[in-house]
C-alpha cells in the first residue's frame, strides 16, 4: 500500500530544503523511516563537475557509448563557443 502525505514542519523548511521522509513497512510490521533534506544537485549540495560527469556516462553510456559520451561530455563543458545548437546534438545521435 502506497500512502503519500503532508506534514506541515516539513513544508516549513521549503525552499531551502525539500525535506523527504520516506518510510517502509515490512510484513511482518516493522517500519523503517529516513529523511533526506537534500541530495547531490540540490542548491546546498551542488554536485562537482566529476559528480555530474559520473552521472551523465552512467545514463548514456548504455545508449550511445563510451566515446560518444566523452565526446558529448566535451562539447556541453564547451557550449558557449558552439555557435550551432546542431553541434551539442551530434555526439548523441544513436547509431545503428
């Protein structure tokens, strides 16, 4: 069973934060709860270049390749001295 609610001090601490609590249920009823006030990404935790170079290869990878990765990865560190949008696009064109 899914249960989604609000709890007001938990509302208070938005837009610093965006408090989560999640808790879980067993069968046999013991529950399990952690709250997360923010993750990696977040204004109060920014992720570092390496982070989101990690995180990035991770979800494209699988779809485009290790090389096309590094090569999309180089032209988004560069995008400002792209003068085409076509050139971001390019190292992520699937290839069959």
């Amino acid at each position: 069973m899914r249960n989604v609610s609000s709890r007001p001090r938990m509302s208070k601490l938005y837009p610093k934060y965006y408090a989560t609590v999640v808790t879980a249920t067993r069968d046999d009823g013991q529950t399990f709860s952690k709250r997360v006030d923010d993750i990696p990404g977040f204004a109060t935790r920014p992720m570092q270049r390496a982070d989101l170079a990690a995180k990035f290869r991770k979800n494209v990878v699988p779809m485009i390749g290790t090389a096309s990765a590094d090569d999309a990865l180089h032209v988004l560190w560069e995008l400002e001295r792209h003068e085409r949008v076509t050139d971001v696009f390019a190292p992520l064109v699937l290839r069959t």
